[in-house]
C-alpha cells in the first residue's frame, strides 16, 4: 500500500500560556480554559493526535510550560457559522446512539456558506438531532459532518452524533481507510476497463470554484481514484469510482483530466457536446438528457466504516437516484435505436 501523506488540519482552538503560569499536566490546563469543550472531547483529541504544542503532537500527561501555545486541530475546517435548527425531510438509512447515515439529495448544500445560510443538511440534521448553535459557540459539536459531497451530487454521508464518535472517525477519513465509491456517467468511451488515475489536486488560481491537478505537493494534495466501466454507451459511459484520498472535486477533475468529463457537469467542461454525431437529432438528444438530469450525473453510492463505538464494519449502499437512472434508461433506448439514426 502507498504511505499516506500528512492531511491539511485546521486549528479550532488556541491557547496561550501566561509567563506565570505554574506546572500542570496540559489535560487539566485545557479542561480549565476551555469550558465549553467536554473533559471526553478533549481526552479523544489526545488519543486522535489532535493537540499540538506548536506544530508538534503531545500526550495528555504533557507538562505546560510559559508561552506555549497550544492548538486543537482538527482534518476539516471550523465552520463559525450561525446553525438555525430546519425541519427538513431526511433519507436516513442508518442511524444508531453514535452515528447516522444519510442519502443526501442532489441539490441540497451540506454545511451553510456565502448564499446559502438555510435550507442546508447541517441545518436538517440539527432540528433531527435537536441541536442549535450560535456562530460564537466555542464547541464545535455542530461539526458533526466530518466529510461532505457536491451540492449538486447525491448520496451518503456520515454524522457523528457525539464527540467520540465525531474524533474517531475525522481519524479514519484522516488515515484514508473509509470505502467510498461512487457511480458516474461520463464522456466518451473509455479506453479501458479499469484504472487509476494520481495527481496532485490544487485550487485553479484563475477561477477559485475550480480544482485542478498540478504538478507537485508544493501546489497540491495528493489525489487516488481508481475507475471501473460498468456500462459502455458508445457517447457515454457508466463508471465506478473508488476513492483512495478524498479531495475537492476529487472525481470531477480526474475524470475531466482522463478527457471523459462528468456527464452535465457545467465547471469540468461536462454541460456540452464532447462526443456523438453533428445531427440536430443527437443534438436534441443531448439536450433533452440535460434536462432529465440538469446536475453532474454523480452519486456517492456506498460508504464504509468502522463503528466509532464497536469497530464493526459497517457498510452502505444507496440506489441511484431518479434522474440519473432515467439518464440511463434514456442511453440504453438511444443505443438500441443508434442503427436508425
């Protein structure tokens, strides 16, 4: 197996320590400032390797020492937004004392952002779980989604519904040892029946919405996704996806790069004509399948883990959605008439 590169973490706390302050283990010093936070979340940040003195990982039983500063960091992001409580229809297909998994639709954003403040699954899942949080809040237990997926892409995703669940399994997307896969219809006919595709992944510098593969760590995260066809079209083709890293846009760009971009995916160059005949009937075609799906036909169809409680797996698998099953069905009909056309 290839050795896992270090994950970008984010500081969701910092402390530092007064000139005079007196020797104690840092376990108890954090206990005491940071009285929002659990005494269990902070011993599972131990145990995760989430505390840091500086740059560098320390146990709990770590003496504090004048001007240390100590961070909390976490594999994903602080979200420092305003969580408002919705009753919004969720597709739970598991849930259990510590964790849940939901089948998000396409079209619905997972955490609140710039334009989207309302009506996000945080905001579902905190009236289920009867959490509510104001954008000071200090613990971040409305950091129950440790991953996330496209707001125009469907399918599973974990919640953790306590904080050692939460920790545990940031740990296990932080190792890569969550099974992912996904379902895609893409452009053209692959050349192959399976394969792997490795890149850095990076920000596209010249539209801040995009990622694209780069040449070196300096300027990237390291990026795996290996693809199988399931299903060959001729214009298009029904892939399978497995996730080795879970970067941004991860699919989309590997698959854009591969020259097979996602079905109607508009930002990878997806949402236009890449393969076919010049007739305006295919063209018609295309644009009535556009329609049947108007998103990236993509789908986070299985997802596996171990339980943060029991260390059983647990694995998942979802339906492909309507529309992109209609998609297919209207590929499958479109194949067997080709000879017509």
């Amino acid at each position: 197996m290839t050795p896992q590169e270090p994950q970008e973490m984010f500081e969701h706390f910092r402390l530092e320590v007064d000139p005079g302050q007196a020797p104690v283990r840092i376990d108890k010093y954090m206990s005491t400032h940071l009285e929002d936070t659990s005494r269990n979340r902070i011993q599972q940040a131990f145990k995760e390797g989430y505390v840091r003195v500086g740059e560098t990982p320390v146990k709990a039983n770590y003496i504090v020492r004048p001007g240390d500063v100590i961070r909390f960091v976490m594999p994903y992001r602080r979200r420092g937004l305003e969580i408002i409580p919705q009753e919004i229809p969720l597709n739970i297909v598991h849930e259990d004392d510590d964790v849940l998994v939901v089948n998000k639709p396409a079209g619905m954003v997972v955490h609140p952002g710039h334009g989207h403040y309302e009506g996000t699954l945080i905001n579902a899942l905190a009236h289920h779980l009867g959490l509510s949080q104001d954008a000071d809040a200090l613990d971040e237990r409305m950091g129950i989604l440790v991953h996330r997926i496209d707001k125009d892409t469907s399918g599973l995703l974990a919640v953790a519904k306590n904080d050692e669940a939460q920790l545990k399994l940031a740990k296990q997307f932080f190792d890569h040892s969550i099974e992912r896969r996904y379902n895609a219809i893409v452009w053209g006919d692959m050349p192959e029946d399976e394969g792997t595709v490795e890149s850095f992944i990076g920000r596209d510098p010249s539209d801040r919405l995009r990622f694209r593969s780069v040449d070196d760590e300096d300027h990237g995260k390291r990026a795996v996704t290996h693809w199988k066809v399931l299903e060959r079209f001729g214009f298009v083709t029904l892939v399978e996806c497995k996730l080795e890293t879970g970067r941004t846009h991860q699919i989309r760009v590997h698959m854009a790069q591969l020259g097979h971009p996602i079905f109607n995916d508009e930002r990878y160059g997806g949402a236009e004509i890449r393969k076919g005949t010049i007739y305006a009937k295919y063209r018609q075609f295309i644009q009535n399948c556009f329609a049947l799906c108007p998103r990236q036909a993509l789908h986070a169809r299985t997802l596996g883990f171990a339980h943060p409680r029991t260390g059983a797996w647990l694995q998942f698998d979802s339906e492909l959605p309507e529309d992109m099953t209609a998609l297919l069905d209207k590929w499958r009909k479109y194949c067997g008439q080709m000879p017509e056309e």
